[in-house]
C-alpha cells in the first residue's frame, strides 16, 4: 500500500513542481500587479471561459465539471456542429483527450469555434490540464434561475466523500512530511494553527474549503490541489490518530 502511494505521490509531486514552476515564471513576466494570482497558469483561457461559483457560460461554456463530461453536451451553450459532431462520436473530456486538443484545437477537431491556436509547449499544457483537474471540481455550475451556487453544500458533499472513506493512517503518516514543513508535529501552535488530533470531519472540511476559495491561504491552496482523495482520507486519519505533546 505505501510502496503504490509512494509511487503515486512522486507523480504528483512533479506534476505540482512543473505548475509551481510555470506559475512563478507567469507572475515574474507578468509584474507585481499580478503576482498574487494563483490560476496565472489559466489566464489564457478567462478571457472565454468562466470557472468556480456562479460560472457562466460566456464566449465558450464554462468549465466546471469538464472532466468525464462528453464533448458537446452542456445545456444552453452553441456548440459548433463539429464540437457536437465529436461528442456524438463518443469524444469525452479526460486530462488526455484535453492535452492533445489544447495543443491544437482547430487540427484535433475540425470546423470547431474555438479561436485559441493552440499551446505547442508540451509543459505549459501538463501545467494548465493539473490545474484545471482540481479547479474544474470546485463549484458546480450558476443555477439558471438564481445564478448562484451552493459553495457550502459543495464543500460538504466533497468532505461526505472523502469521510466514507478507510484512510490508511500508515500512508497518512508518509504524506505528512509535507505538513509539518509548517505545522508543528508536537502539536503546538507558534502562529501556524495546530492540526495535530484534529477530527477527521473538521479536517477534511478544511482541506476543501482551501480547494474551493472559502479558506484563502495561497500556500495551502496549492498544497491541497493536489491532493487525491484517498490521500486526504489517509492525512486525516493519521492526524486525527496523534495526541498533543
């Protein structure tokens, strides 16, 4: 079990470096006004396309929910006919299938609307397809009455999940090294807020709400996007497991 975790672990460790890297550079061109930004790697694409609570569709449907989402296929957007033309034929969004189109949209489905030209840099892409991963599952669609969405309840049904879960403490244990590089492993609080025998509800909680912006520490926001759910289920059970010293 540790030995596939760690395996697992080490590609998501270089997936986030690969992001951290092109993030940093983004916010070093881009100047101070933007440095702050932690979606810098998504700009690009915000000019069309809506993400989050409340996203709308706007010169291109919003993104929410994209992956395992067939081509084509979201209420109350125009689709090309080549766009629907390709869900038809069983295209369905996966971090695959969204790396080989963003390279060159036009080429991987013919006659769609999509005006970008494409993004050639096989880096920049792995970085943009990891971010959107975590960041396409924050919030569900605006409700078409309201134009609201329940980050609440979004939140809870994220924690239900993940709380339905066996974590394996001993993993919890390996993927911790990373927490307490800030939270103290004796449990005390020296301006970092303790974690150590934390119950499992209010943890989890707290890893999503960092995940869907309700919590806005920049630093655990990165370090949650890329956190599986088997992963936070075994963090969880690992720190709820510790007493203080």
């Amino acid at each position: 079990m540790v030995e596939r975790g760690r395996h697992h672990r080490r590609i998501e460790i270089m997936r986030w470096v690969v992001s951290v890297f092109l993030l940093s550079l983004s916010w070093i061109l881009a100047g101070p006004d933007q440095a702050g930004a932690t979606d810098a790697v998504f700009k690009p694409c915000a000019t069309c396309h809506e993400i989050g609570s409340g996203a709308k569709h706007k010169v291109g449907p919003h993104l929410d929910g994209l992956f395992g989402r067939k081509a084509g296929s979201l209420e109350g957007f125009r689709y090309s006919d080549g766009m629907r033309a390709a869900g038809e034929a069983g295209l369905v969004w996966t971090p695959e299938a969204l790396d080989e189109y963003l390279q060159r949209p036009r080429d991987f489905i013919k006659g769609n609307r999509m005006s970008f030209r494409g993004m050639p840099d096989d880096a920049e892409r792995a970085a943009l397809v990891a971010w959107l991963e975590s960041a396409t599952q924050q919030a569900p669609a605006a409700d078409p009455v309201t134009g609201e969405a329940p980050t609440d309840g979004l939140v809870r049904s994220f924690a239900d999940i993940v709380l339905q879960m066996d974590g394996d403490p001993e993993y919890g244990e390996y993927l911790a090294g990373e927490c307490v590089t800030c939270h103290q492993a004796t449990g005390h609080a020296d301006g970092i807020p303790s974690i150590v025998g934390l119950p499992k509800d209010y943890f989890v909680k707290s890893l999503f709400e960092y995940r869907t912006n309700v919590r806005s520490n920049e630093v655990m926001k990165l370090r949650v996007a890329n956190l599986a759910n088997d992963e936070i289920a075994a963090l969880a059970a690992y720190f709820s497991s510790l007493d203080p010293q």
